[in-house]
C-alpha cells in the first residue's frame, strides 16, 4: 500500500509517500481501504518532531481519523462486513490506503454523510462532545464558551451545544465571525487582537458552566475570570502555549474545576467506550440533519504537504480532507 512515511521529522517537506507492506490485524480487528483522511493540530507537531509516535513501530505513519470501506475482517468480528462504510479515531497510521482498527472503534458512515466527507467526523465531534458533555458536564440551558470557534472542534461545538438545547459563545478570527453565527453560536467574540473577557462578561455576568479551551497561552487567565461558580474548564490543547502563570485563587474562590484531556493516548478500553456511547447518543444526529461536518478544503493524497501548509498558515475554517483513494 502507498501510505506517507515520517523518516525525519521537519514539518510538511517531511512528509514522503512509500509504498509499504499492507497491515495485519488480529482476530478482533478490521482492515478498511481508507477513503479518505483529515488533518489535526497533532499531524502538524509529530510532523515537526514534537508530538511522539503514539504507535512505535518500524515506520512512522501518522494520521488519525479516516473514513473508509471494510476490506477484510479477523475470525471475530461481528459488527461489520467487508463493503460497509466506516470511519473512527485512531491513534495514527491513517495517512495510509490501508489500515487496521478494532471492531468497536469503528462507527457506521452516516447516510447524509457519503464516506468521502465522513473522515471529517470522528476526532473533531468526539473530541467535542467527550470535552462538553461527557467531562464538562454541559447540560440544556447552560452556558458553554469554546475558544477557536471556526476550528473543526469548534464547529462541531457549536453544532452539538444547540442539539443539546445549551447556550454556546466563541472566541475567533474576524474573518471567521459570520460561519459561527451561521452554524447557530448565541454569541461571537473576536479573540485576537481584541480581549474577548469584557464583552463576555457584560453579556454573561454570571460566566460560564463549560469552557473549552485549544489555546492554553493568554487564554488561561480569562478563562478563571470567565468560569462560572463550580463551573469546569475543559483544556483540549495549548496552541497559544503550555506553560503560563496561573491564578490559582480565581480557581480556588469560583470553586472551579480544571480539567486536561487527551484523546490520543488513552487506552483502548476508554477509547472504545467513548464511541460505541458516542455512536449510541450522537450518530443518529446526523442523519436527522441536526450534525454535519463543516470542510474547508480537500487535497489530494500526493499534495498532502500543502493541506499540512494550509493548516499551519490557520486559514481554514472547519476541517481540511485529504482524499488517499
């Protein structure tokens, strides 16, 4: 198979395309033909060397999300059959026309979907609702704030907050206020240059129930003077930086807590838990027209350097495809 191989590590010029020997999976697994994949924050770092393979092996693949077609399945497989249209989160080597997943990870392609656009699903809307909901305790009527508004994580946010009957503010780019209005944010904030803080707190005094963060940096000190009492921040990634001064006692006298995440590097068992839960309460969203993916832009798998560069220069707006078949 034609899968892109990390030799060195020095950003998009790093990523080469090799032909490698198909993978094999064991009796519980899955081998799909993947159709198509889609680029993450964590592509660009193990790119550039700062993010470890979460999958030691001989070579380095990266990649994690596809969608695809079950090619072939282990002799203990009982949910899928070779044809069917899947997509799922892994922990890499989804830069790749084949790849080797267990069955339980593995979620029913939507039908309003198609399996090209599927692959913009799986990390983003979990990695969303696993932040919202599921630890960060967003329930209807509350009131959620999601900084990067116009990410992949942020548009699928927005989308999952109003399905769950909450409220939902954003911090973002100017240029990419009108898409958050679009897909049903209550309030947009620009996040930079201007300070956010002051205008969310004239429109929300009490603050708010559930923060999610990919920024980290500057954002830190806002977000304890934006929590709301009890209310829990929920730390997803750290664009703007990872270590900054905290102000323990605005943590301390909102009674908050703080919550850091990552999907990645959890095992198998929660990671299957959290999307047969996921498949279970949020799949069937889609087809009932209230979630879809938002994209940006799709490359073909031989320009997959330039969807690296694109992300890089924070230009897009909803996730970027690369389609490999």
């Amino acid at each position: 198979m034609r899968a892109v191989v990390l030799r060195s590590h020095g950003g998009p010029d790093s990523l080469t395309i090799e032909d490698v020997a198909d993978p094999v999976g064991g009796p519980e697994d899955v081998l799909v033909r993947v159709r198509a994949t889609a680029l993450n924050r964590a592509d660009l770092l193990q790119a550039m060397g700062l993010y470890p393979n979460p999958r030691p092996a001989a070579i380095e693949i990266p990649g994690l999300e596809f969608s695809g077609t079950v090619e072939a399945v282990g002799d203990r497989v009982t949910m899928w059959r070779p044809g069917d249209e899947v997509m799922a989160i892994e922990a890499g080597g989804a830069y790749a026309e084949l790849i080797v997943t267990h069955e339980r990870q593995l979620m029913k392609v939507p039908a309003t979907v198609g399996v090209a656009d599927a692959a913009a699903i799986p990390e983003v809307f979990l990695t969303a609702w696993d932040a919202l909901v599921v630890q960060g305790g967003l329930t209807s009527g509350r009131w959620a704030l999601v900084h990067a508004g116009a990410s992949g994580v942020g548009t699928a946010s927005i989308q999952i907050a109003k399905a769950i009957g909450a409220r939902i503010a954003v911090t973002c780019s100017t240029g990419k206020m009108e898409l958050c209005r679009s897909l049903g944010a209550d309030l947009v904030f620009e996040r930079s240059p201007a300070a956010w803080l002051g205008e969310a707190m004239a429109a929300v005094p009490v603050g708010f129930d559930t923060i999610l963060d990919v920024i980290g940096g500057e954002e830190v000190e806002r977000n304890l003077q934006a929590v709301a009492l009890k209310g829990r921040i929920v730390q997803v990634g750290v664009m703007g930086g990872g270590t900054v001064p905290v102000n323990v006692y605005a943590l301390m006298s909102r009674r908050a807590t703080w919550i850091g995440t990552m999907m990645r590097s959890r095992p198998i068992e929660e990671k299957v838990a959290l999307t047969r839960r996921f498949a279970a309460e949020m799949l069937p969203l889609f087809d009932a027209g209230v979630l879809k993916p938002v994209i940006d832009s799709r490359f073909p798998f031989d320009r997959i350097g330039d969807a690296h560069r694109h992300m890089a220069s924070n230009a897009n707006a909803g996730k970027i495809l690369v389609d490999i078949t």
